[in-house]
C-alpha cells in the first residue's frame, strides 16, 4: 500500500510539471510576440503616406505611420488578423495578415486615390 501512494504521489507531481511545461512556451510566446511593419504609400504618386492610421482590427491596437510612411506593432501575440489602413483622400484597404512569435511581418501597401 505504501508503494501505491508514493507513486500516486509522484504521478501528481510529474503531472503538474507537465502542465507547467506544456503551459510555459505560450506565457514565454505571449511576452515576445511578432512584429508588424511596414509602409504606406500612394499608389498613384509612390510617396509615402504619413498620418495613416493601421489598425489590427479587433486588438486595439493601431500606429499612425511616421514622416516617412513607415509603421511599426512589436509585441503583437502569433495570429491571423485584419489590418485596415485609412488615409483622408485615400480608399481604405483591409488585409489578411498573419504574425508569427520572434518573426517579423514586413509590408508595403499601396492606397489608391478617391476619384470624384
């Protein structure tokens, strides 16, 4: 009987550290994330876009993109998103994007001019 409950006892334990296990790459993966960036720019002119604003809809997460054109999301969890891009003047686009943890995603988007 006493031998039952030690490896009951061990049983326990081990699984527990096997919870922590499986648990610990995704704590550790949510902490680095992925990074999101890129630019912006007219498709028309080929200059850079600056004040677009680039949203990972649904995260709360949103950059307006510098002088340059150029935008930057780090830390953003591994995911499949919609990443919409607004600009006065501009049609807006929304992309599929996909960020994966430690990598990162480099885009260039073109936005093309309303017409009236």
């Amino acid at each position: 009987m006493k031998a039952t409950g030690e490896n009951s006892m061990t049983s326990g334990q081990g699984i527990e550290q096997l919870l922590h296990l499986i648990s610990l790459p995704e704590s550790i993966a949510a902490k680095n994330g992925g990074i999101f960036k890129g630019k912006v720019v007219s498709a028309k002119t080929g200059y850079r876009v600056f004040g677009c604003v680039v949203e990972l809809i649904g995260t709360g997460r949103t950059y307006i993109t510098s002088p340059t054109g150029y935008f930057k999301m780090t830390g953003v969890p591994e995911g499949i998103y919609l990443a919409k891009f607004s600009f006065p003047g501009f049609k807006d686009v929304t992309e599929a994007v996909v960020v994966l943890n430690d990598e990162s995603l480099d885009v260039t988007l073109e936005l093309d001019v309303i017409e009236e």
